[in-house]
C-alpha cells in the first residue's frame, strides 16, 4: 500500500514542474517516480535512508519491472528512473526544506559502472 503523504509529495512536485518542462516529460516523470512510490510502499520518504535495500539496487532488481518478465530493466532505462527520483528528492531538499535529506542518501542514487559493465558482457 503507498503512503498517502509519499504521494502528496509527489503529486506538489510535478505540480511544481508543469510550467518548466513539457506534459510529455511530467509523464514520464509520473511513471518514473510511480517505481519509487512502491519501493517506498508504507515508509514515508524521510525513513528510506534507514533501509538496507537501496532504491538503485531495487531498481536493478527484476521486482522493479511492471509488465511480468523475470529480466531486469535496462541500464539506460534504469538510470532515467534513478535520475528522476534523485532529482524528486533533491526538490523536497531545497525547495521543501527537508534538511533530513542528505548528501549521503542523495549519493545513493546512482547506477555502478560495474553494473553497465555486466550488462554489456551479456
């Protein structure tokens, strides 16, 4: 079950976005950001630091995929999701001023080389 306030959140932050970006790009800002509101599922946003699985690293994970194939998404794909929920948080940060988010989780949203790397080999 989402978190009602996770997606309030959200739905301010495209809000927010409509007059700077085109309707194309807030809906696939709304698909991206969908993943992160169910990897979140009940935690409301600020408790994710706190949980060992990253959102990169579910997001790399076949259980991020919504269309039923057991592969993981792709790399590009994924780095567009992660990019998208990296730049959400970074929103709540400024703009909100939820000094709670830091530096540290803000790193964790990136893809390893490493990953890229095997993919490639496959």
């Amino acid at each position: 079950m989402i978190n009602r306030k996770n997606k309030k959140l959200i739905d301010e932050y495209l809000a927010s976005r409509k007059d700077e970006v085109s309707p194309l790009s807030i809906s696939l800002a709304e698909t991206h950001l969908r993943l992160l509101l169910e990897f979140a599922d009940e935690t409301y946003f600020l408790d994710l630091p706190k949980r060992k699985q990253t959102f990169a690293q579910y997001i790399k994970s076949p259980e991020a995929r919504r269309d039923g194939k057991e592969e993981k998404l792709s790399h590009e794909y994924s780095r567009k999701v992660i990019s998208d929920a990296k730049h959400f948080f970074e929103w709540l940060r400024d703009e909100k001023e939820y000094t709670e988010i830091s530096a540290r989780f803000l790193k964790s949203f990136r893809i390893s080389k490493e990953n890229r790397d095997d993919e490639d080999q496959e």
